[in-house]
C-alpha cells in the first residue's frame, strides 16, 4: 500500500510548482509571510485552527514553525524559557522558587549550551531558525495574550540553544529519580527487605498507550499506528498538532511547542512514528561528602580522595518577595541538586546523560522528518538520548519497527534502585558505554504490538513498570477483530476496565461478617461490570472503597515507619519540589493491588481491613448516595496563571468530568486516598493510517490556540472528553489560507463520523456465537466453545447449578438473577471466563477456567508459573449417564483448547474432596492427585495434569 500524497496538493500537482513552493499553480503567487526572505512561507488553518505551514526549504519552514508557534503560544514559550533559566518566581512569585532553585542547581541552561555546541551544523543552523522565528513572532504573540499584562512581563528573547533546554527542562525528572529517595526512605524506616515494597509506576510517568495494526488486522490491508501519550495536562496542551511542508518533506504530527520539527508522533505520508516512556533508568543519585575551604571554596570526596569542586552563587529574583540566593555546586558525579551545607552534612548529586555526554539527540529530529521508510526512522532513532522510549514506526510498504531508543549508561544495578556513595569507584559509570537497547519483531500471527509502560521489552533497562493491565486490555481489544479502521480506535482509546480492582474485589467477596448494610454493597460491587464509566455511580463506590482501604492501609502497624508523623512527605531533608514522590498516601494508592495481594499483610487481616471500609463504605452511602463517576473525576490541569477567558467563558470547559481512572486504558489518573480529580491523562490521542494518511485522526485536550477567548482555545476539549478525533487533514484546497499575522478561527459543527462505534450485540442463540475454540471428536461430534452471556443464559446455568447432582457447585439455593450476577461478575475479570461447551450445536457442560494467583485457591497451594485452573460442570439431561464416556470426550476438547496456549503448562482442578466420582474421572483422564484444601464453602482435593502427562512437553 503507499499514501496517496499528489491527492493532499492543489491540482493534484507535483510537490514543486512553477510558482517555486511546494503544490503552487502556474502564475499563482501566494500570499507570503514573515520569513520571505530566506525562501518565503505560508501558514493555512484548517477547521480546527490547526496550522499548516508550507516553505521553500526545510530552514524557512523551521523559521515558519517557531513564528506560527509564537503567534499561537506566546504565554507557554515564555513560560518554558523562564522554567529552563530558573527565573520563573520572578514574575509568578514564591510559588516558583523551588523550581527555579532545582532548574539553576541541575544546571539544565548550561547543559542545554553545551549540547548545542555539539549539535552538526546543518542542525544547529536548523534549531536557529526555529529560534528566530520565535523571536519575529513573540511580540505580537504576547499582544493576543493576556498573561504578560497579568503579570506585567514582556517577551525575552530566544537564544538558539534555548529549545534544547525547553526538551531538557520537559523532560528531566520524566524518568524519576526522586523514586530513589522514597526507595531510601522505606529501606531506613521499614528495612532493606521492603524497599521495593511499593514498586509501581511512579507519579507522573507512567499511562501512555501506543499501538500497532499490522495490514493483516485492518480494513485496508495497511498498518494503522495509535496511541495516546500521557503526562500532565497542561493549559496550554504540551503537544501541538501542526503539519510541516516543504518541497523536501510534508509531514503531520504532534510537536512540543518551543522545540523545531516533530519528535514523538509524526506521520510523514510514507512512515509513522510514535512512543511511549519505556520506564528505563538512567539517571543516578550520588551521596556526596563536601567540605569547605578556607578560602570559601567546596572539596568533595571522590574515589581518589578530596578535590576541588565548582561551585558559585545565582540570586533568584521574586516577585512581591526578597531575591534569595542558591549556591550551584558541581562535582565529578554531576551537579548537587539537594543541599546540606559544605561541611555540615551529606548532599546529594544528579548524574544524567545529557549532562555528562553533552549529547541530546537532537540530529534525529531534521532526520525524523526526511524519513521515508521503517529502516530510515530506525536509522535516525540511533542517535536518540533522552528521554528513553519505546518506539512504534510502519510504513506504507508493510515494514514494522517495534524497539528502544535513546542512552542508558552501563553502571550497577544498586545505582537503579537507590542512592550510592560518591568516593566508591564501584558506582561509576563505565565511560563510553551504554547498555544495548532491546527490540522485537511485530509482524507474526497476532500482527499486534502494543506499548503501554508495562515490563516488556524495555524490562531490562529499568525497576519499576506499569502494571500489565493496560497493554492486556488492548491487545485483548485488538485481538478482537481483523477489519480494523481509523475510527474504530476509538473504542480502543476510551475503554473503562479498571482490571486492577480486581484483588480488593476478591477480597469483598470473601469479607467474613458483613452486616445488611455492608452485605448489599459487597452484592452491588459484585455485579458491577468494573468499568470506570462517567455515568456509573459504582464506579463512585469502587472508588470510595478504594480510599478507605487506602486510608486503613495507610494507618496500620505495618507500616507505620513511612506514615502519619513519619511519613517522609513531612521531611525537612528534602526539597518541596520532590514531595509528590515521597508522600506516603499516594504510594499506597498506587501499589493498592500489590499490597492488597503479597508481601505486607496475611490473607486474613486482609479481608478483616477490607470488611471495615465495606461497613463505614455502605454506612456513608446510606446517608450520602454515591454521584456518577463523571461529577467527581473531573480534570484539574495545571496553568502557570488562572484561567484568564473573557467573562470567564471558558471556566467549565477546562474541568470536563471524564470516564476513566489510572490503570484504565483510558488512564485518567486521580490519586487514589487523595483525590478524584486527576491532572495526568491523555495529552493527545492519534491515529496514523497508513493506506490513506487523510484518513488519519487526531485530538488534543484543549485546542490549537493558546490564547483565551480564541475561538480555538478549547474548542477540541468535548472531542476529547469523549473520546472522539478530529480528521487530519491534507488537502490544501481544503484549508484556509491566511497571513501569519491575522488568524481567521472559525467553529464547525462535529462530524458524526468522528464518534466511536457500537458494538453489536451478543447472540442470545449460543450456537450463533463465536466460538473460542472448535474441536471435532472422533465418535462423539464437534465440541464449540463460546463465551457465557449472562443475561441470555442465566435460565439454562440456573436450571443446571440448581439440580441436585450439581451440589458441589455451591449454588442449589441461588435465585435466577443471583446465577446471572455471578456470571456477569466473572465476565468482568480478565482472569476468569466461562464457557458454554456446545456438542453439535447443544449446550453440554459449562467450562470454566481461572488464574490461580488471581483466585482463592492461589492462597492455598504454591501457585507454579503456568498453572491454568478450570472447573467443569455437565449439562443434566446430556451428562454422561446418556452416553459412556460423555465427559472424557469433553475433557479431550477442554484440554486441547487450554495446552493450545504455549503459557499454560499445568492444568489445575480442585473438585469438592467427597466428589469421589470426579476424582476417579480425572486420574483416568491423566491427573496426579494433590493435598486437599480448606476453602470457605468446601473442602477441595487438588489435582494436576501436566504437559508432559500427555506428551506435550
């Protein structure tokens, strides 16, 4: 398949007119703006403000690029200049100190300079440009924006090596070396052996989603390449969609306003690419030893002993405050970025690559936008430091690429997980070297890849990851189909499954003593389908619960060295700047799945926690019944100023209520114990199709402008809210053009075509679903797999659960709807299903299967990686005393459908212990017998049958 890019120029024409510009008819001369001078360039809009710039030569369309962002954005490039120089508090006050304090030790301007130095000149030459067109469209930028009067602030000027500081200054603390102060902490306070206690992804890094759709699963036969990277969301949005053109390249994406050409998620019409935060380590925290000389000078020890260190003084000016100073140290480790005073006590240094290597990898990004295959942005993304991503490129030939990409030094693992003292040689990094960096094949079977923070192929690079839920989801998702479209992603971006409630859920199940109150809420979780969906009140239970068993967490015996008055949050010996990732509360949240499984508490003081908040859960609720989801989970982004709108017109627009929670696909990250309003979510959804790129779709949180009261300030905030994208478009002829120096902005009513579709209904005819799994049986028929449907079959479970010879199921007393809440239950976990087994057509059994770790029976027996659980149950009138050997011709297609999956090694069953005639069945069958085991409603005898036991090993 290749892009049809003649079709995205007037007329259809070649990419360089007579004219002399890219697509220009004969005679035509368009309007030119600023910039003409070194080849001239043009700036059109499309119905969303969007801008598309079109030049002479790639240095004009860099020049073009900073000018139009100037235009738009004028209040976020001064506020990333002043965050990269430290200067911020100078006009918005204390609040900014800490900041700039952190910014001058870390020397981030300097280390900005330096990398710039060494950038190749066709480069550095580039990056100028683009710092030049920031400067010839800044003053008019800030006359649109509200925020320098405000502030009483006018435009500073860009210097070339500033963008470079902007992407350092972004990116600095995106691998979270602050983790490492927290790792210290519960070490000294909790013991060696609980450090990595609550390994999860830590604030702000972690619930970017990125996938790939090889030609083999989408409509076209074409990749299509989607995603949603995640940070904070700020007001200016940190991504910005434009297109660059020029007779060279004409490309789409999502660039970082105040940095030049497209680094992240860029579709060039021949190959896209996108990333994801591969969770890598790579900066290093040093204790250091200082010690002050007689003549005012700083001494640091180092493996060879004390030496002289840089060291000078910086004044922080404040408004409406006295300037304060800050002595910026540096010692062969790197700068000091946590003080004691010389002499007086232990400090602590930064080590990070730019710093050391005087490399950025900014070469790639010139080479990003020239890419035309798979090969060429694999080529380019070599010479890539920081941050550390996972990529996912295709092009319109079919290629795939699916690898890391950017610096991680070689050094020891103890450097990963914590601080490590300066004057041992051992923690040194090994000069010139760099660990390799992984990368796989996608193009297989499956034809998917997904990246989503979790430990997959970056695992090797770093401590803590994602939990798996995200990347499973969609791939579960994906899986699902093969006639994938541009539109159809967006039920992949917007789904709710909050998986990782399953463990506090198990735990409700099994809470022991539940008064009425309690009982019903236990009963109404249990039912609940665990989606996080705006108008579900018990997704608001879900997270009300949540807090609670947070808050008890938080307030045990256990773990008490680390909260209340211990906890680290109130240290005085850390900067307030690193507090987010030191507060104890919030870390409990985020491990909550962890903690509620292994390692802190035993089973039974578990359950007993989680029946206490069920009790003063249910007791709230009757007094205040739970809202939907949406009006408490609201957006909450940051500004460097309040909203500034005329009238205050935008006030509500900024704080959408959303779907959504942290581990959901759709990662809507509130801080659970703390708050349900989140600040990091979606900062951009994508979609690059490669068979026809105006296919493609795309949305931001906010819009295309920055400047409050614009038409296009926040007119993509209810695209977003929803889930819906905004075409991408390529047609010149369907765009606007203007002079860079007046923006038209016009609303358009929303394509409906741009909402995610429904998905059809399931059969109530189980016969008419799709099956899972299809086996024909010598002598006995063709055995067919589907899902259960709940509600379509709870007459027909209820009819067999109940009968007499099915006691050992447990359920001879339950209600019609109480068999179909149980099943719609199970339906809701990613680690059970259930499984009508159809002979030629007729319901026969009912087929279970279950994780073991993610079950009660986990706890009571030494779960081996792949053990797969099933329970069997044969339908009444066709059991086996109609037919000799009914179940063996079933358990012969229930086996083959689990081993047909490489993981499973083991199947596990656990039939009630009196059930004398299941067991005999399953040692013909091949079981070895286990222990028995105590289980609330049973005692249950294990049994296990092996790959091996049936030749398959």
């Amino acid at each position: 398949m290749t892009a049809d890019v003649d079709r995205e120029r007037p007329g259809a024409r070649p990419a360089e007119g007579p004219g002399g510009g890219p697509g220009e008819q004969p005679g035509e001369r368009p309007d030119r703006g600023a910039g003409e001078e070194s080849g001239g360039y043009e700036l059109f809009r499309d119905d969303w403000g969007i801008p598309h710039l079109r030049a002479a030569d790639a240095l004009a369309l860099a020049r073009a690029q900073g000018h139009a962002t100037a235009l738009d954005r004028a209040w976020q490039l001064e506020t990333e200049r002043h965050r990269v120089l430290g200067t911020s508090a100078s006009h918005l006050g204390a609040e900014a100190v800490d900041w700039d304090r952190f910014v001058r030790r870390a020397r981030i301007a300097d280390t900005a300079r330096r990398c710039f130095d060494r950038l190749a000149p066709e480069t550095a030459t580039w990056v100028t440009a683009y710092a030049d067109g920031v400067n010839e469209g800044l003053a008019e930028g800030a006359e649109r924006a509200p925020e320098f009067a405000a502030v009483g602030l006018a435009p500073g000027r860009w210097e070339p090596w500033t963008p470079l500081g902007v992407w350092l200054s972004t990116h600095i603390l995106f691998a979270g070396f602050p983790t490492k102060l927290w790792r210290e902490e519960v070490a000294r306070r909790l013991g060696e052996d609980r450090m990595t206690l609550f390994a999860t992804d830590g604030p702000g890094t972690a619930g970017s989603n990125g996938w790939l759709l090889t030609g083999a699963r989408t409509a076209t036969g074409a990749p299509l390449l989607a995603g949603d990277p995640h940070r904070f969301i700020e007001d200016p949005g940190v991504y910005q969609q434009i297109r660059l053109a020029c007779p060279e390249f004409d490309v789409v994406g999502l660039a970082v306003p105040g940095i030049p050409g497209i680094a992240h998620f860029g579709h060039t019409g021949h190959v896209a690419w996108a990333i994801t935060n591969a969770m890598a380590d790579y900066q290093d925290l040093y204790r250091e030893r200082l010690r002050r000389t007689p003549d005012g000078g700083v001494e640091a020890l180092g493996p060879d002993g004390w030496y002289r260190v840089h060291a000078h003084t910086e004044t922080i000016e404040v408004a409406g405050a006295a300037p304060e100073q800050v002595e910026v140290i540096e010692t062969d480790r790197g700068p000091v970025i946590i003080d004691g005073d010389p002499g007086a006590g232990e400090t602590i240094s930064l080590r990070y690559p730019p710093r050391v290597t005087g490399e950025l990898g900014f070469d790639v990004l010139p080479a990003l936008l020239r890419a035309r295959t798979v090969a060429d942005v694999d080529t380019a993304l070599d010479r890539w430091v920081e941050p550390v991503n996972v990529v996912l490129a295709a092009d319109t030939a079919g290629s795939t690429l699916h690898r890391v990409a950017g610096h991680v030094p070689v050094r020891p693992y103890a450097n990963r997980l914590r601080v490590v003292p300066a004057e041992d040689p051992a923690y040194a990094w090994r000069d010139g070297e760099t660990v390799p960096l992984p990368r796989t094949e996608v193009d297989g079977p499956a034809g998917i890849a997904v990246m989503a923070n979790e430990r997959g192929l970056a695992a090797p690079l770093g401590v803590e990851f994602a939990p798996p839920h995200r990347a499973r989801r969609i791939r579960e998702l994906l899986g699902a189909d093969t006639d994938w479209t541009p539109d159809a992603q967006a039920a992949v971006h917007t789904d709710t499954l909050l998986a990782s409630s399953r463990q506090l859920l198990s735990l409700l199940a099994w809470a022991p003593a539940l008064g009425p109150a309690a009982e019903r809420l236990r009963d109404r979780l249990l039912r609940w389908d665990r989606h996080m969906d705006a108008d579900s009140t018990d997704a608001t239970l879900y997270a009300r619960l949540r807090t609670d068993v947070v808050h008890r967490l938080a307030a045990h015996p256990a773990l008490k060295g680390v909260t209340g008055a211990d906890d680290p949050w109130r240290s005085a010996a850390y900067p307030a700047l690193f507090r987010p990732w030191l507060a104890a509360v919030p870390r409990i949240g985020y491990a909550l799945e962890s903690l509620l499984t292994v390692g802190l508490l035993p089973y039974e003081d578990r359950l007993a926690l989680v029946a206490a908040s069920a009790e003063a859960v249910a007791a709230a609720a009757d007094e205040t019944p739970p809202a939907p989801w949406g009006e408490l989970h609201r957006l909450s982004p940051w500004q460097a100023l309040p909203d500034l709108a005329p009238d205050g017109v935008d006030a509500q627009a900024i704080r959408p209520g959303v779907a959504g929670d942290h581990d959901c696909v759709l990662s809507t990250s509130s801080v659970p114990g703390v708050t349900d309003l989140f600040a990091r979510g979606p900062a951009a959804r994508y979609v690059w199709d490669l068979a026809r790129r105006e296919d493609s779709r795309w949305a931001v949180p906010f819009g295309a402008s920055g400047v409050p009261g614009s038409a296009h300030h926040r007119d993509q905030t209810p695209l977003w809210a929803r889930g819906a994208l905004a075409p991408v478009v390529t047609d010149w002829n369907l765009l606007r053009r203007t002079t860079p120096h007046r923006t038209t902005h016009c609303r358009t009513e929303e394509n409906p075509a741009m909402t995610a579709p429904t998905e059809p209904a399931a059969s109530a005819t189980p016969a008419l679903r799709p099956a899972v799994h299809e086996q024909k049986v010598e002598g006995f028929g063709t055995v067919r797999l589907v899902p259960v449907d709940p509600a379509a079959d709870a007459e027909l479970l209820h009819g067999w659960v109940t009968e007499e010879r099915a006691r050992f199921w447990g359920m001879a007393d339950h209600t019609r709807e109480q068999v179909r809440e149980i099943y719609e239950f199970v339906d809701s976990l990613p680690t059970h299903h259930a499984y009508l087994a159809l002979q030629d057509g007729v319901p026969a059994a009912l087929f279970q299967t279950y994780e073991p770790d993610a079950d009660p029976v986990g706890e009571c027996y030494a779960v081996r990686p792949g053990d797969f659980g099933i329970h069997l149950l044969i339908a009444p009138a066709e059991g086996e005393g109609a037919v000799k050997g009914y179940t063996e011709a079933l358990l012969t297609a229930f086996i083959a459908y689990v081993f047909s999956d490489p993981a499973h090694l083991r199947v596990v069953v656990e039939p009630d212990a009196r059930n004398e005639k299941a067991l005999a069945r399953m040692v013909r069958v091949g079981f070895e017998l286990g222990p028995e085991i105590k289980k609330p409603e049973k005692t249950a005898r294990l049994a296990f049958l092996t790959r091996a036991a049936l030749g398959l090993a």
